[in-house]
C-alpha cells in the first residue's frame, strides 16, 4: 500500500487540486493507498511518525514541496525501512530539479507506480544547541536563511505562485535582503581538522544537491548520493558584485569568481561572530551562532523514475 502525504496548500492550494486530479487516477487504476492532508506546519513530521509507528516499513510518497519534503524525513527514524517519492508542487523545487524529477504530476506518479530506477541517497543532519533537524537539499547559515524567513511571509510569493512564477520571488526577496546585510566574521572547521576564517560573509551553506533558492546551483558538483557535502562561502564582495554575480548563479558559473569559496567534507561546524538566521531545505529555524552540520551514514531508498 502506498501513503501519499499531502500539503493542499502547495503553491497557493494548487497541492489540492493535483491530488484531487492524482487520486482519481489512482482510484480508475485500483491501486490501494492512503492519504493525509497536512493541516499545519510541522504536521507532515507528526503524520509520518504515526504512519511508521503502525508500519515500519512502507513507501512514502510526497507531494507538495521542499518543505513538506523536510517535514517527512524529519519524522523518519530508521531510513533503511522507508522507500521515498515525490510529486513537486512546490514553489522552488530544488530537491525535484537536483534528482532530475518529471515537473507533471500524473508522470511522477506514474513512475512512482512503475519505477525502473532508485537511489539511495544520504540525508543531511545540522546540529543546533541540544536540538537536530536533516534535510534532503541544503542547511543554510546567515544570508540565504535571511531570505528563507521572509519568504514565508512574503506577499509576493502567493502573487507569483498564482502565475506560476514563484521561483523568481526568491530572487527580488534575496536582492533586497541582500542590501539590507551586513557581513559577519565566521569561522569553519571542516571534518574536525582544517579551519577557515572568513572576515566578511554573507552566507555558508552546506549542500546536499546542486541547486537552493528556487534554482540557484549554488554546488555544481554536489550529489546526495557521494556521502559528502558540498559547502559553499560567499565573503568579502562588494554588493554590487553580488547583485551581478546573483544571476550567474542559476548556471553555476558564480563558482570562478573570487569570494566565492568551494569545499567538501563529511562534516562542518560554522561559527559568527553573532547569531545568524539559520535553515534547513528552505525552513527556517531559528538565530544560531554555533552550528554543526553533517552527512548522514544513513541512506534513504528513492524512487527516480
């Protein structure tokens, strides 16, 4: 049996209407499943916690986006016991666009149904105080978590999830916070063994998969599925550099520049100067001057096509 986790509000309630148009897919096809609709933040983790508690081992398939994603894995115990899947329906995306998903629902759900090819992918894990949260994409420090948190209230993301544009509010929202921000010194320790000191940074982001903020390819290289991280620092650049610098990003041509710095390791621990936004795959969390982040030894299995 399947179980499909569902946030109706996805992209201003368009979550809703696809799975309304899914499940009558399913229902002609006669395949056996079950459907939660989540109700609130937070509310996919107490949903899948539930679902494994009844039955360990079983396949999950998520539709909404990036945050519904987080939601789910944070809410997984033993990722060994759990096939993954997704429908995107999100407003950004990245963790579908890093795997290469079909962006049409009735094609991801028909190789959901039909699949042909898995990965095991690793999960991110970052550390804050006493409390841990994984993510599947990406867990950022300082500028681009800044970004994350007006997002969620922003007005002008629901106007262009209503065009089908709300991939380009992540870009006008960092623009402005990005005038806003002022660098901070931040210190990175890599593996527990080499140390960075950054005098002036806008951003450290620690990545799962290639792309963050609605299709940024912040790591070019990075892959869920090589057990390391890709680690991305931007100091030490004029704004103006940053603002033309931005697009270029979206190919990830930004890496050749200087002040934009490229490391990989299996762990990291970040230190500001003082507390930062802190996020994880497009969720934001809280303030935090000190953060560990690290790749997961365990593997989710994942439904590609």
């Amino acid at each position: 049996m399947y179980t499909f986790i569902i946030n109706p509000n996805a992209r201003t309630g368009l979550g809703l209407k696809v799975w309304n148009s899914l499940e009558s897919t399913l229902k002609e096809k006669n395949v056996s499943y079950r459907a939660f609709l989540t109700k609130y933040r937070s509310h996919a983790t107490g949903i899948t916690k539930k679902v494994l508690h009844e039955n360990n081992r079983c396949t999950l398939i998520v539709l909404g986006g990036d945050g519904t994603v987080n939601e789910v894995i944070n809410g997984i115990s033993d990722f060994s016991a759990v096939t993954l899947a997704y429908i995107p329906i999100g407003s950004s995306n990245d963790f579908a666009r890093g795997m290469n998903l079909s962006a049409d629902p009735h094609t991801a759900l028909e190789h959901i149904l039909s699949p042909s090819r898995f990965a095991n992918l690793s999960v991110g894990t970052t550390s804050y105080g006493s409390r841990k949260r994984f993510f599947a994409v990406s867990s950022g420090f300082g500028f681009d978590a800044e970004v994350c948190c007006r997002i969620g209230t922003s007005c002008l993301k629901a106007f262009l999830n209503r065009l089908s544009l709300g991939r380009f509010s992540y870009v006008s929202i960092a623009v402005s916070s990005l005038l806003l921000q002022t660098p901070k010194r931040m210190v990175l320790t890599l593996d527990g063994k080499k140390t960075v000191t950054f005098k002036k940074v806008y951003f450290a982001a620690a990545m799962n998969q290639k792309f963050e903020g609605g299709g940024f390819m912040f790591c070019p290289n990075a892959s869920p599925t090589d057990d390391f991280l890709d680690i991305i620092v931007a100091e030490g650049l004029p704004k103006l550099k940053i603002l033309c610098l931005l697009p270029t990003a979206f190919w990830g041509k930004h890496t050749k520049f200087s002040g934009i710095h490229i490391y990989r390791c299996r762990s990291v621990m970040m230190e500001s100067e003082i507390p930062l936004p802190l996020h994880t795959d497009g969720e934001p969390i809280s303030k935090e001057q000190k953060i560990n982040i690290s790749q997961s030894t365990q593997k989710i299995r994942f439904i590609i096509s």
